[in-house]
C-alpha cells in the first residue's frame, strides 16, 4: 500500500467529509476483494487543512500578493509530499484552477485532478451529456469543460442568475453553516438544469454542493453526480494498486 | 491560532468523524463570538492517519513486538509535531492507556486526554455518575475509572456478558462495516446499564460506539455522552486560544 494525501481545507468541512468518502471507498476495496475490513487494511493517508485565500475570487484577479491560493497549497502539498505521500487529491474543485502549476512543482507525486476522473468515470458510464453546477472560479478557469470535451462528453452551464444562486448557496449556505438556504439554491438550480437538458448528469462540481443538495427530497430523481466521491475512489486506487500512475499533461 | 493535529486511524472512520466534529466546534466558536463562518477563520489543522495494531489485543500482552501499538503512535506523533501541532487529540478511547508514554516523549506538545476531558466536562455540568462503555483494552487500562474518581464522579461498568456485546459491536459491527449488528449490540448494553443505573450519564468510551450508536431510535431517551464531541470541543480551544495549556501529570 502506498501512502496518499488529501489536501484540504478549502472549505474543512468538505475536507473532513473527503477523509469520510476516501475511508469507505477503501472499506469497498476490501469487501469486493474478500478481504476483511480492519484498522490494519488500511492505507496511511494525511490531511492537510490549512488556510487558503478563496480560490474563485483569486482567479478573476492577476496581482501577486496574499490573496492568491498558490503558495498556501504550494506549501501544504510539499509538506504532504515530505510526508511519504505518492498521490494526492485537493478536497476544492475550484482549486484545481492551479492543478497544473502544483503538479509542476512536486513530479514526483501524482496530484489527482478531479475532472479529469469525473469524465472518465462518466465515460465509462456511457454517459453522453452532463450539467455542472460550480463555482465561479470553477466556470471562468474552464478546466471541467476541457476535461470533459476531451473525454467526448458534452458540457451544458447554467446561466448566470443560477451561477448568483449557486455561489449564494455555496457561500452563505454552507460554508456559514445555513444548509437550509443552500438546499433551497442548489435544488432550484438541479431542477431547471434537469427541465432545460432532460435526463443529464449533474455534476455537482464544488465540494460544498453536495453538502447541501445530498438527500433533499426535491432532486431525489435526478442524476446527481459527487466529484468527491469519484475522486476519493480514484485515490484510494492508487494507495492499494500503486501501479497505475497515469498522469495527463 | 496554533496548529493542531489528530491522531487517528484507529479506525479510520472514527478519526474522519472526529475531523468532521472538530470542523463542527470551532464553527460553533466562531459563531459564538460573532464571527462570520469562512474557510479561513478555520485553524490550521493536520489528520495523521496510520496503521497501528489492535489497541485492545496489545493491553492484555506484556511482550514486545509488531503488534505493539506504541512505536507507530510515537512515529505519527513526531511527524504532527515537526508539522507544528502544538496540541494533538487520539481519534482512539483505547489509545490513551499509551497516553502517559506518548506525553513524555513529546513535550513540546499537548497531548489531550479524553478521559480527563470527558470527566471535567460531566462534572461542569453537575453529572455525579456515569457509566462506561468501552472497549476490553480501555476497561484493562482503568484511565476512565481514574479520570472520573478525580473529577469526583461515581464510575459503573458493564457485566462480563455486557462487555463482550460492545467488543462484537465494534470489531465485528462498526469496523467490520455491519452497522446494524454494532446497533443492536451497542443499545442492548445501553438500555441494560439505564435500567441497573438509572438516569446516569452514559460514556460512549470507544469511538466507534457513537458510529453504530447515534441516532438509534431504542436509546432515544438516554443520557448519551460522546468523548469524541468533547475531545473535539476541547482540541478547537486549544488551537483558538493557545494560552490555555494545562497539563495534568
């Protein structure tokens, strides 16, 4: 088993609930190997939540100075690389806007990127179509639309006054811990993406979305997909195979 | 803030749990001093979390060896201290019988005890009596007992029959992933030492008894305390008000 690394803290509580999907994503890989699931079956794996300057207001900005994200993760990243880790994954999908200068910076471990796992999972899925609900940051970086073009999967975004509401849901919803008004945001805007594209995959492409949308009645028809969870079965992949370092460019 | 770190992996989704309860607390903290909820009024912290061998199982054996659980808690412990923790929680009941060991070797940092806390917590709010649920290792070790006699609280144990339902709850139940059985055992043993004891402040002394416990609708009425919410409590002051180091020898 090799050792991996979550780098988190972009919100925490997405980060603490990442540890909690890696977890049971490793307990599957047991069961589904005949293995019994014990403390000990395991790989050893290391969170990392340390401030980060919000990464969608970073990236409408081009001055240097604290408000950018890079250096923080920067230096989280090197230190879960010091740790022993071969793969990481960021617990931010907005983050991933600096996937390519991170990856850049430490070659010798492989950082995850989450579209490019969600698009090969959709894919293998024979998934055709797919809506993505994110951030700002997340739309003006364009990273989930490359990623899933290059994976022969069309991309529909939704327009901005559902762009105002996700953020609003994301923002003064859960990271200020008001899950009521992020579930009224983000199902309001799963639901017309469903009525405008029909039965289309919903990307729920920022790590606080299914915080709020998970379980609310109003989209139990839909076909919501979690980012997270695709990336935290990706990771724990990697901690039991070890072998398949495929990195893209 | 100070960094802090988390010890966990004993098991593993009890030490995610305990991250997703600290996020939680110093939410609740920011909240009570007026503070807006954002990712970066969150303190730096770090989760650790390594395969160590059965706690229980090493308690009942005097001989050295790899399945002593001490030198790969040591190892993790350093690692959070060269990471800059200044005070650390054990995701683990049964882990703090190496408590004293652990301490001694790193005292540049705090190493919490969830027994010291959980007992000081009960009797701040006037609890007299509790009882304990826990695992064979943490009953062997007797730091509950102790922890409570301090704090002046009456400690009752489970009978012989009573403590081998909680270890088939946890080990067979919650590690094992069967969260029904960890229920059916877990409330069995609750109802039992309400029924003995009356209306006393019921321990869930082993981190995997809230995971099987919470929520269950045959306990409902119960007086249930979880070390691990307390713990959480406790490592969110530390990181927030850094004066506050206090070591109890």
């Amino acid at each position: 088993m090799k050792v991996v690394g979550i780098l988190g803290g972009m919100g925490p509580a997405a980060g603490a609930d990442f540890v909690r999907l890696f977890v049971e994503a490793c307990a599957r890989r047991m069961r589904a190997q005949g293995e019994p699931v014990r403390d000990q079956g395991f790989p050893e794996h290391w969170l990392a939540q340390v401030p980060v300057p919000d990464r969608s207001g970073a990236i409408g900005s081009a001055t240097p100075g604290a408000h950018q994200p890079l250096e923080p993760m920067l230096q989280a990243l090197g230190r879960l690389a010091a740790l022993g880790s071969r793969a990481v994954a960021m617990a931010c999908n907005t983050a991933h806007a600096w996937h390519g200068a991170l990856q850049e910076r430490f070659p010798q471990i492989e950082l995850l990127h989450v579209a490019r796992e969600v698009s090969a999972h959709l894919a293998s899925q024979d998934v055709r179509e797919a809506a993505l609900m994110a951030t700002d940051g997340t739309y003006r970086a364009g990273f989930y639309e490359r990623a899933m073009a290059e994976s022969g999967l069309a991309c529909h975004l939704p327009s901005e006054v559902e762009r105002t509401l996700l953020m609003r849901g994301i923002y003064d919803g859960v990271k200020a811990g008001n899950l009521q008004l992020a579930e009224d945001c983000f199902s309001r805007v799963a639901l017309s993406l469903a009525e405008r594209h029909g039965d289309v995959a919903l990307v729920m492409g920022c790590t606080e979305i299914p915080l709020g949308l998970q379980g609310a009645p109003a989209v139990s028809g839909l076909r919501l997909v979690d980012p997270a969870r695709v990336l935290a079965e990706a990771l724990a992949n990697r901690a039991y195979e070890g072998t398949s370092r495929q990195r893209s460019a």
